[in-house]
C-alpha cells in the first residue's frame, strides 16, 4: 500500500491514496478539514464499523445500522499520541442478539480490525456496545 501527502499551503495537506482517492487534513487543529489525528481516529471508527456489520451479516442478524462513537484521552504534553481510545458502537436492527453483537464488537478490536490493532501496540484500546 501507498500514499503520498501534498502541502498544499499553511497547514493545509492533500492526501492521495493508491487507489485513487483524495483528502484533505489541517496541522491546524482542523480549522478547515480533519486534523491527521483526527483521521486516525476516523479511521479506526471506519475499519471496526466495517467488521461489525461484516460480522453481524455473517451471523444472520438483521443489521439496520452502525454507528460508531469514539472518544480518546491523549499526552498533554508533545508528540500529543492517544494514550487511550474508546469505540462505542450504536446498532440496531431486527431481532438482534446481543450475545452476536458484543462478540462481533469484540473481535473486531482484537481479531480483525487492522487500524485497532495497530493503535493498540501502544495505545489502551476499549469498546462498549448498545441495540437502539
């Protein structure tokens, strides 16, 4: 896999993927796109949400919806790393099992999510659940 970031101008920076797509990150604190921590973060919500939904589908639960939430705690002091990201996922659906869900959310934290995986070399990594 490859990437390639661009300064663009200030902090602003374009970011092109391998397969071809682009965005756009602000050093300065977001001010006028995601910061590059918050697409960590993103990221880690991204690839864990796909798992779950994978998951569920695989187990034959009528997924609806998954919405993942996370919230960190980070260094006060430089380089600003998470020390600890939690990833709250909200799903609903038709007749779910909450047995199915919370192995899913599980796993994916610790089996299959790669972006979790690699976080969680350094970083404490929790997860909650909740049907809606």
């Amino acid at each position: 896999m490859q990437a390639e970031v661009k300064w663009v101008e200030d902090f602003k920076f374009l970011g092109q993927s391998q397969s071809g797509h682009s965005v756009v990150m602000d050093g300065n604190g977001g001010a006028t796109a995601p910061s590059p921590m918050e697409m960590v973060l993103m990221a880690a919500g991204g690839c864990s949400s796909v798992d779950v939904v994978d998951g569920l589908k695989s187990a034959g639960q009528k997924v609806a919806s998954v919405n993942a939430k996370l919230t960190t705690e980070r260094r006060e002091t430089a380089p600003r790393i998470f020390t600890q990201v939690n990833i709250h996922f909200e799903v609903s659906g038709e007749a779910l099992d909450p047995e199915i869900v919370a192995k899913v959310a599980a796993d994916s934290l610790e089996k299959y999510c790669s972006v979790c995986l690699m976080l969680g070399e350094g970083v404490e990594m929790t997860h909650s659940w909740e049907i809606v």
